[in-house]
C-alpha cells in the first residue's frame, strides 16, 4: 500500500499554515493554507503519495512550467513551486475562487440566472481557449472541477495544466481506460486513443461542451460505471438532451453544446471566436427577452489554422469488411484479414478502425511492426504486440491484474521465465520466476512456440475477444510466421489483421508460401487490396481542408491527383508543402 504525504510537517518544515483541507482526490490534494511571513492567505496543492512516481513528478511540474509563462485573467498562474519531501508543493494565490462543480451545488439559482451564469461562463471559456489555441497549447483536462468561479464577480480562471501539451498536435498512445490521460466522463473521442487520429486544440472544446451539458442538465451525458463502456460512450453514442430538461434549457443553447460534441473534430466549432459569437448572441438575446430565437450557427466560425482532416475517404467498403470480420470472431471463430497495397496506400488507417467495436465488446487491440532492418531478431511484431497487452492488463485493478496472475500460472506453468525474458513486463505480474528447464534445438522452439500460443490464447475469450494487427508482415521472419499458422489452428474469438507491400512479394516469398499453407487448411483468411483514390475522393479531402465547396476545390484536387497518383499520404505530404 502506498505510503501519504505527512502534511503535518508543513506547518514546521515550511514558511505556510495549513488552515483546512479543500480537496482530496486519487492523486492530489489541495489545502488552504497561510504564508506565515507575509500573511497572505494561499492555495497548496501537493501529490497524495509520499514516493510518487517519475510520471506524477512530471505532469505536476508541468502544470507550474506550462500555466506561469501564460498571461491571461482567465488562467489562474502559480506564484511558485517548492520541493516538499520527496515531492512537489504547488503555491496558487487565494482570491476566493472556487470550483464549478462545488459553487453549483452551493449557491442555488433560479432557471433564468442559471441559464444567463452558464452563458456567461462559455463566453469567458471560448476567451480562454481562443488565447490557448494562440499559444499552442492543448489542456486536456477541461472540467467543472477545474474550473474555477469568483461567487461575487462571476469571474473564472482556468486551472490544472498537468497534462495539457505545448505541441499544435499529437498523437494519443492507446492505454488501458483507468491509465488514460484526462477525466474518462470529460475526455474526447480521439483522446481515448481508439479514434486513429490525433489530438488537436479541438479535443478542449469536446470537453467544454460535456462541461456545458453538465452545468445545464446537472449530470454528464455519459453515466456509464464500466470505464471501457464509458469509452464507447464517447466514440460512439450520440449526445441526447433529457426531455424534462428541454423545458428550461432554450434550443440554440442545446444547439451549440451539441455542436461542441460532434465524435469527428472537423464537425465541432472550429474556433473558440466562432463559437463567442454564438454564445454572445444567444446571451444578449437572454438577458434583454428572456427567450432566445433559433439563428444558425457558425456563421463566424473560421478555422485559423491549415488542417487536413484525418477522416478516410474512399475506405467504406473496405472499412465495412473489417468491420463484419470481427462480428464473426466475437462468436467464436480465427480469422486472419490481410490488407496489401502500396506505401502510404492507407492501410495502417482503414486497420485502425477496428478500434470502435472492439471498445464496445470489451476486447483488447495489440500491435507490433516488423523492421526490415530486424528481420534476424524473431518474433519482434509479435513482442511488441504482446508487450502492449501486458501493459493494458497491468492498468486494470488490482483485483482484476491477481485473477490474470492466477490464469497464467496455470498455463505456463514453471516457464515462466522464458516468456519474461521476451516480455519483461510480465513480471510485473506474476513476479520473479525460477529459471526453466534447458533444452536445445527443434526442442526448445517448439515449447516456445507453444507456451507462446497458450499466452495469447487466454486472451481470446467470448467477455474479451482479441485482435492483434502485425503491420509490415512482409519483413516477418519465419518464426513469426510459423507461430501465425499455430495461432489460427485453433479458432478462439481471434483476430489477427496483417498489414503488408504487395509489390514487395513474389509467390516464392515466405510470407505468400505461409498463406498458401493455411488456404490449403482451410483457414478463414481474406485479403483486400486497397487501390488508389479516386479522384472524386481526392476532391472531398481538398475541399474539406480548404473549408470550400467541391466546385472551387476541383482545379487543385486535379492537380494533386495527378501529382501524387491517388496515394493518400503522398497527397496529404503534398498540401502540406504548397501551405509551407
């Protein structure tokens, strides 16, 4: 059990009095207390854990280095940060803010001031995340909680920078739900890592308008208890308004939350200004009638930045294959999907959208990459794949990780060792284990290769069904390929998506001789060949990241199709030079 941070010592090891405890969460908590030589009263918020991890030493150092270089009244900026033990305290002034989620409960309104506060509070937040968007910074954690409100002047600031980013874009890491970065009721579809795009400045207005909808409604959207069915919530489920609320709560005001809360981020607002200006309006409208006529909205919206949405075009058919592929394995069956095509044909994409159903279905996604220049290094694809999965399952509970332990002792028995030795973070769960008994040769692979197989195997349950995507299986070595034909000899809720060049294999290459082997076995395996775009295609990616009509785009999309003969990537590389 991990040992708290002794705050007792604070009063006598620090220049500041601890007054009263404010707040007390998983990782943190948050004090009022007073400098004892200026005798000014502070905030003080400092890591619960006495020996926190390097990864919570990071995020709380970043919220001090990222919010003190950011000059704007509605971001509130530290005054310092001081080593505590084996910690961090945070030193945040007190002017008698407090959060939104404690000053909603606290101070009773009625509907009509309600409604005009709650406006009056998305106008100052689209300030702020307009002068965040300027500053290339992404929050990550927008929620009532951090966000705090002055009782008297209505004012807010802007709290909580611990994992916000200083990058224009980045790309999310697929993490077990109770590891992810951000609040699960507030985070955006893409910030699950399940989305196969990035993460950009939009991802903060996602989590505004789920704040938004809280404030009006008095509960999140999403009330699911299952962290993975959370999850799916958000990727999946449209955002419905309670019809008791519906009452109170006027039309374009509904409008705009939805708006903030599309699952693809080229449908939300696509500035924080555009949507100020939707927001102003409908509060003027308020304060002045009392009601707020439909308008529509957007009409201000423009995006400030050259973005080319991350949306397929022209995979549907594709996508709906893959998609019916793991319908199938969730009843019970093996099934290998292959997807060929050129470099930069969009195959890692159209494999990615897998994500979605899998969410929902409580299963777990693996991937590995073979190297071309690590072909002599075997299993390397499947390693990494495997090493993913024991990372998903060591962010589970604790109770959940001791029935994995139990489970896999069973199957392997006393070789553990030799799984640790490729996958060092198994220990982590079913600690040290004595070395295994020696054997050399066609002996040693094949107890390898089985103990390899039982591993996987218990993954692939009905509660669970497992998809592994092995990309680049043109490199694969032929252990790798000789434990693909042990893992589809036994059909077991198993999807195993290979991603390969088709113009970099011949008939006599090995991976091709393992395909025909296991077509002369009968194994469930189709192979889709994505060809280029079609120009019709190319023309909607244009004109989408030119926020223009198909017409206007054409001569442009023209031009790129030629020049990079329908390839996506080459197309997107391509704009991106004519905007450079």
């Amino acid at each position: 059990m991990a040992m708290l941070t002794d705050v007792s010592g604070l009063d006598s090891q620090t220049d500041y009095t601890i007054l009263e405890q404010l707040y007390k969460g998983h990782r943190t908590e948050v004090y009022r207390a007073l400098h004892q030589g200026e005798n000014t009263p502070v905030i003080i918020k400092c890591l619960r854990h006495q020996h926190p991890s390097l990864r919570e030493l990071v995020q709380f150092r970043n919220q001090y280095t990222i919010s003190r270089c950011l000059n704007h009244s509605g971001i509130l900026s530290p005054l310092a940060l001081e080593r505590y033990q084996n910690s961090y305290l945070l030193i945040l002034p007190d002017e008698g803010f407090v959060s939104l989620s404690t000053y909603f409960q606290q101070q009773p309104h009625c509907a009509a001031s309600k409604l005009s506060l709650i406006l009056k509070i998305a106008q100052q937040m689209s300030d702020v995340l307009h002068y965040l968007g300027e500053q290339r910074v992404i929050h990550k954690d927008i929620k009532p909680s951090n966000i705090l409100i002055h009782p008297e002047t209505e004012r807010i600031k802007l709290i909580d920078f611990s994992i916000a980013s200083l990058l224009p874009k980045e790309k999310p890491q697929l993490f077990n739900p109770n590891t992810l970065e951000g609040t699960l009721a507030y985070i955006s579809p893409e910030q699950t890592g399940r989305m196969n795009r990035g993460i950009d400045y939009r991802t903060d207005f996602y989590s505004l308008g789920v704040t938004l909808f809280e404030l009006l409604v008095g509960a999140p959207p999403y009330s699911a208890l299952e962290p993975l069915e959370l999850l799916h919530c958000h990727m999946a489920r449209p955002v419905i308004f309670p019809e008791a609320s519906q009452v109170n709560i006027p039309e374009p005001v509904r409008a705009i939350v939805l708006k903030l809360m599309p699952k693809n981020a080229e449908e939300r607002y696509q500035s924080a200004l555009g949507l100020k200006h939707d927001v102003t309006k409908c509060l003027e409208q308020w304060e002045v009638t009392g009601k707020i006529a439909a308008f529509e909205l957007g009409t201000q919206d423009l995006c400030d930045r050259f973005l080319i949405p991350e949306k397929l075009y022209g995979r549907e058919a594709e996508v709906q294959t893959l998609l019916a592929a793991f319908d199938r394995v969730v009843t019970g069956n093996a099934e290998l999907m292959l997807v060929a095509g050129f470099s930069g044909i969009g195959k890692t994409a159209v494999m990615n959208e897998v994500h979605k159903p899998i969410v929902q279905r409580h299963g777990y996604f693996i991937k590995g990459k073979f190297d071309q220049f690590n072909r002599s290094i075997p299993f390397s694809g499947f390693v990494q794949a495997l090493r993913s999965l024991v990372r998903q399952v060591l962010g589970e509970t604790e109770q959940t990780v001791g029935q994995w332990k139990t489970k896999i002792l069973e199957v392997v028995g006393s070789n553990g060792q030799i799984l640790i030795e490729v996958i060092p973070e198994l220990a982590q769960i079913i600690g040290p284990q004595p070395p295994a008994e020696e054997l050399s040769g066609i002996a040693a692979q094949n107890r390898f290769n089985l103990l390899f197989s039982q591993f996987i195997h218990l993954f692939t349950t009905a509660d669970h069904p497992l998809v592994i995507f092995l990309d680049d299986l043109q490199w694969a070595d032929s252990a790798s390929l000789k434990l693909l034909q042990l893992l589809l000899d036994n059909p077991d809720h198993l999807l195993i998506l290979g991603a390969y060049r088709d113009n970099e294999v011949f008939p006599g290459h090995p991976l091709m001789l393992t395909l025909d082997t296991l077509q002369q076995r009968n194994t469930a395996i189709e192979t889709l060949i994505l060809e280029p775009l079609k120009q019709s295609d190319m023309t909607a990616l244009v004109a989408e990241t030119l926020l223009c009509s198909q017409a206007a785009a054409f001569p442009l999309a023209e031009l790129v199709y030629h020049k990079t003969q329908g390839n996506p990537f080459f197309a997107t590389q391509f704009l991106q030079g004519l905007y450079a």
